[in-house]
C-alpha cells in the first residue's frame, strides 16, 4: 500500500495551463476528496495521478517512486469512472475477473479474488448474472469490484455515483465508506461536487478552483474555519450568508458595523490594520437565529418561505446583499410574505473576509 506526494505538479494544454503547482501529501490509507465547480481541475489532477494525463511540471511520487513516466499499468492504481464500463456479454464474476485472466493471473488466485470483492460488495447471489439485469447501484459495486481484486495501492474513483438517483447514490455511498473501513490501509482519491460525499466520506478534503488549492482539511475543520470566502461559500448548503461590513472596532475582538446601527462582534484579534475598512461579513444559514431581543444583528423583509418539513427556509431582503440572506431553521415554522424578521447569532459562528477574501481568522495578529 502506498502514500503519494505531489509537488509543484502543473498541467497545460500548449499555452493554457489548468492545474497551477499544486503541492499535496497524502498519506497511506487516507480518504481523500478532490471537490470544486466544474472546471476547476479536480478530474483532470485524478487523471494525472492515474497517467491518463501527463504531468507538464512538478514530481508525482507513489510508494516512495517518482512516477511521471511511467505507465497506468504500473502505477499500482485502480480506477473507478462515472460510466459503469462492464463488458454486458460477460456475468458479474467475468467482468471482475477479466483483468486478472489478461495477467495470466493462477485461476484459484482468480476465483478467491472475485469471491472475497463480492462478499465485501454483497455482490455473492448475483455473480451469474448479466449487467443487465443488475440495477445501477450494482453496476456501480461491480466496477468497484473489478478495482478490487486488482489489489491497487491506490483506488481513484471519479464522480462513480453521479449518474445513480439519490435513493442509490445514498446506498452506494455507503458502500464505499464500509470499503474503506475494510480496506483501513488502501489509499483512496474520490472526485466529486457533491458536497455530502465529500463531508461524509472523506478523511480530508482537497477545495480546487481554477487549478488551484484553496484550502485541505477535515470536513468540519472547512465547514466552521474556512480560509477564504470561496470555501466559505462552497462548503455547506444552502452557502454561507455575505453581508458588506466595515471593520468599527479590533482589540482582542472585532467589531463589524453592518449598517441599521448594528454591529457584529467576532472573537478575533488578528484585524487590527483593518479599521475602517471594508470587509464582508459571512453567517451560515443554521446559525441565524430569530430573536425579538435587542441582540439581533440583521432585519429584513420575508421574500420567500421554503417548508421542506425538517427545515424551513426564510428568504430574508436586508436591503444590502447583492443576495437574499437565508435563515435555515428546524421543523416548520410559519412566517408572513412582506413581515419584518429579525435574525442573530453566537459570536463564535461568525465570519469575516479581508477585501482579498481571505478570512480575518487565518490573517497574522
């Protein structure tokens, strides 16, 4: 099994590079995310780490050995993609073998491989069966199946479940997290824009955009300590609420002016060149509290009421977002089109960003 390395790895396409000197450790058994909008080089760094792509600058290691040359078939990597790829005129237990037979693989070897794959993917009652007459949450198992009993150092999957309804993607996400479990020291790549893939599978998640890491972390390391406002913003559904602001007061805490004579009070002492500027001011949506308090640190005007039974959604116009900011409580609550609302929140779930976008928690004191 193996960890990987890169370091300062770019790619081009002639005049136009994609992935800017990208700097990444990843450790033997890690689960690692790759998440970002389209367009940001998640897949096409997946495929470089596969040699699907070549790499333009920078050192790919794996296990210790420099592998920009050398082929995918030699990496040591197994490759899960969106599309299913199964041979349709072979069974399950064909389609998991196949590999092994092209490598002259000893036929005992062949069958306690499949056989143990199937047992982890409870796939056992349907080896004789054609893929056709598996749903797509089994296709999906027996591709992960044929990854499997290649016995890889590394698994690399990219969007396997994008193309499943939500009832099996939730199913098969699952199974790729008891594979893990099963598998604690086979490292593993998953792409994805899915956002609950990532916060649930992941180890740490890797935040791309345009090439470039944002931010790698735990889940919820990203989720409550963003670096910047892309991640912010990125990380969590619906995003994370803007408001503009100026920076009032600092100290060991600082203090926002966000209008109406309001002004949020954050727990942090590192904005002291800041006074007087312009920042903005981020809240998520299941922190805002309504309050009839004096507390209160944003009124707006209700637009919209989304009641999706375990949460409710408040559209609220304040008068100063470029968007309406959204308050994510439990349960079903009622509110009236056009009724002033307004809204609080602890302290400590605060968040505010330099004119850089940079978060004023991981600025220098």
């Amino acid at each position: 099994m193996a960890g990987l390395v890169l370091d300062k790895v770019s790619k081009a396409y002639g005049p136009v590079k994609v992935i800017h000197g990208v700097d990444l450790d990843i450790a033997q058994g890690e689960f690692i995310v790759f998440v970002g909008p389209s367009g940001c080089g998640k897949s096409t760094l997946l495929r470089m780490v596969a040699g699907l792509e070549d790499i333009t600058g920078g050192t790919l290691t794996i296990d210790g050995r420099v592998v920009n040359d050398v082929p995918p078939s030699k990496r040591g990597i197994a490759m899960v993609f969106q599309s299913y790829a199964l041979y349709p005129h072979m069974t399950v237990y064909d389609n998991m073998a196949f590999a092994l037979r092209l490598a002259h693989v000893d036929k005992s070897e062949i069958d306690k491989r499949v056989r143990a794959a199937a047992d982890i993917l409870q796939l056992g009652p349907y080896l004789e069966r054609l893929p056709k007459a598996l749903s797509g949450g089994q296709r999906q198992r027996v591709a992960i199946g044929r990854a499997i009993v290649r016995k890889p150092k590394v698994f690399l999957f990219d969007e396997p479940l994008s193309n499943l309804d939500a009832a099996l993607r939730v199913a098969t996400r699952i199974e790729i997290a008891k594979l893990h479990e099963s598998m604690p020291e086979t490292t593993m790549i998953y792409v994805t824009h899915d956002q609950v893939e990532a916060m649930t599978l992941a180890d740490r998640i890797v935040v791309l955009s345009a090439g470039n890491i944002e931010q790698v972390g735990a889940p919820i390391e990203l989720y409550d300590n963003p670096a910047n406002l892309f991640v912010a913003r990125f990380i969590g559904s619906p995003a994370m609420n803007i408001i503009p602001g100026k920076v009032a007061t600092t100290g060991k805490q600082t203090g926002i002016d966000l209008g109406a004579g309001r002004k949020a009070v954050l727990p942090v002492a590192s904005a002291a060149g800041l006074k007087g500027k312009e920042v903005r001011f981020g809240v998520r949506p299941e922190d805002l509290t309504v309050t009839s308090k004096d507390d209160w640190i944003i009124e707006g005007t209700v637009k919209l009421v989304e009641s999706l039974g375990e949460v409710t959604l408040v559209y609220l116009d304040n008068g100063r977002s470029e968007e309406p900011i959204i308050a994510k409580m439990p349960g079903t609550h009622r509110f009236e089109r056009g009724a002033a609302v307004r809204v609080t929140a602890a302290p400590a779930k605060m968040h505010a960003f330099d004119a850089d976008g940079t978060s004023l928690r991981h600025l220098k004191s």
